[in-house]
C-alpha cells in the first residue's frame, strides 16, 4: 500500500540543510543538544496551543515551533554524521526525545475546550502506536520504519496546519477535527509499516 508521506522528501530538505549541519559540525555543536532544543521547540508549542484559549494569536507560534522541531531533528543526526560521533545510545536518545515531543505538542488537545477529549486519546495513543511498529522493525531484523502517511513530519504539517485554519478563521473547527485525522491517517500508517515489515522480515 503506497501513499504519500512528507518523509519522501526527507532527503532534498537534508541537501537544503547541509550548510547548515557543515557549519554546525565545524563548531562542534553536541548533537544532543540539537535533539534536547527539539523537545524545548515542542514544549513551547505545546503552551502555545494552550494559551490560545485566552489569546488566539498564540497559535501562530505553532506553525513556527513545528517547523523548527523537524529542523531540528534533521540535523542532529546530520551533525552526528559529519562529526563522527553518531552511536547507539544518540538513537535511544532520538527515539525518547521524539516522542516526548509529540506528547508536548498533542497532549493539550486532552484539555482543549471544543475538542473532543476521547479523540485527542486516541490520536494519542495512535501516534505511540505508529513509533512503536516503526521501532519493532530493526528490533525483527529489519529496518526502522519512518514512512507512512501519518509520520513525524506528516503530524507535524497537519498540527501546523490546523493551528493556523484556526487563527485565521478564527474558529477552532480545524483544532477539533485534527485528532480524528491523525488516528485515521495513524491507522492507515500501521497497515503500511506492518506490510514492509512482513516483507522485509
């Protein structure tokens, strides 16, 4: 089962971020500290969503928050790369910080007014379920699966997205209907990662 994901594009916006990776690695930036600013990236996206009950422009922060964490993401195994430090304690790490910031990012959905706290659950739950199978691939020998239409980068866009429909409509519909878009894309995800894994293994 084939359907787009933004991951397809991974390697054009590591072209892009080259430079910037190289001039990081020159400096010996700690790519731990590159994974550590994407967790503070979610964090304050996370209060943003929440303070947008109060004062709607924060939601602007979210596009922004969003896009910086995947930058960040991206270079902090770059860096790792060109500085010759990259080791299996940087993916632990990765994996960790990751998902703590999909918590930072989704986890006010719970408490949103007008959301729909029994999908925001869900999609929470989804998007643990969607890393989980990613990871259960190279723990069966495979590869670690990131694909899938509801991946990190694909969740971040859609948050992105309906953070900023809701600014300028000013309305909180596109907030409300993002949970149930993310546990259906999530479980459209698990069927795609489960059918490469099956086939690798």
């Amino acid at each position: 089962m084939s359907v787009a994901s933004l991951y397809s594009i991974k390697p054009r916006f590591q072209s892009v971020l080259g430079p910037v990776a190289d001039a990081l690695a020159r400096r010996e930036v700690n790519p731990d500290a590159l994974t550590l600013a994407a967790v503070g990236c979610a964090a304050v996206g996370g209060g943003a969503l929440l303070l947008s009950v109060r004062e709607p422009a924060w939601l602007w922060a979210i596009p922004v928050t969003a896009s910086a964490r995947l930058t960040l993401n991206a270079l902090d195994g770059m860096v790792a790369t060109r500085r010759g430090v990259a080791r299996a304690w940087g993916k632990v790490l990765n994996e960790l910080c990751d998902r703590v910031s999909d918590l930072a990012f989704f986890g006010p959905l719970l408490v949103l007014p007008g959301v729909d706290h029994t999908w925001a659950a869900l999609a929470l739950s989804t998007m643990l379920l969607v890393a989980f199978v990613g990871v259960l691939g190279e723990a069966a020998g495979a590869t670690r699966q990131y694909g899938g239409v509801m991946g990190k980068a694909d969740r971040m866009a859609w948050l992105g997205l309906a953070a900023a429909a809701s600014a300028l409509l000013g309305t909180d519909l596109p907030l409300q209907a993002l949970p149930i878009l993310v546990v259906g894309g999530g479980m459209l995800t698990l069927v795609q990662r489960l059918e490469r894994i099956h086939a690798a293994v």
